[in-house]
C-alpha cells in the first residue's frame, strides 16, 4: 500500500504529504509515535507540543521567571518536525536568493523603520 494512501486515511482524509517540508520519513514518524488514538488524545496544541518536549519549561515563583528553557529528550517524532522545519527554512524562493537572506533583508528594513521613528 502507498504510503500517501494510508497517511491520508490514518488522519481522517488530511493529506500531510501536501504541506512544504513534510516527507514520508516525517508522516510515518507521526504515525509511529502518535499511535492509533492520534492526535484525539490531545484536548489542546499545547498539551501535544508538552508531550512533544517542544513547549518550554518555565519555572515562575512570585512573579519571576527563573528558569524557562525547552527539555532536553529526544523523541523520533521531535527530531522529525524539527527536520522538516529546516527543509522549510533552507528552501529557495523563485528568484534564487534563500529564505534566510529574505528575512534579514526584511529584519533590517524593520529595524531601519523603528529607528525612524524613534528619531523623529
């Protein structure tokens, strides 16, 4: 069987292989760790994005934060995401210049734009 196929079915007819950066490593790494159940055992994003590791671990004690850093623990489901993510991140846009350039080309017309405005 496809693997498409049975992504699409196992996710109740969400074609993931249709988002940027999602491979079958990606899809079959979610339907390994997520398990039959799927995403329905999570009530809220936050809640998965905890079990994940991804979401930080903020300590609070009166109204200060100490401590807020992201779990070190390495799940495949984790590591699958975070690869994806980068694919995303090293694609080029059409005209050959790299995402990363854009944003820093866009990054520093902000920070022209503010220190304008601060200026004036």
């Amino acid at each position: 069987m496809d693997v498409n196929q049975l992504a699409y079915q196992y996710f109740g007819g969400v074609d993931l292989m249709a988002i940027e950066g999602v491979s079958h490593a990606t899809v079959m790494a979610v339907m390994s760790e997520v398990g039959i159940e799927g995403f329905s055992k999570f009530e809220t994003s936050k809640q998965f994005t905890s079990w994940l590791h991804l979401s930080p671990n903020t300590k609070i004690t009166g109204g200060k934060v100490i401590n807020s850093h992201i779990p070190k623990g390495g799940n495949r489901l984790k590591i699958a995401l975070r690869n994806a993510a980068n694919v995303i991140g090293n694609l080029k846009d059409t005209q050959g210049n790299s995402n990363k350039c854009h944003c820093q080309k866009a990054r520093r017309n902000l920070m022209e734009h503010d220190y304008k405005k601060r200026s004036l």
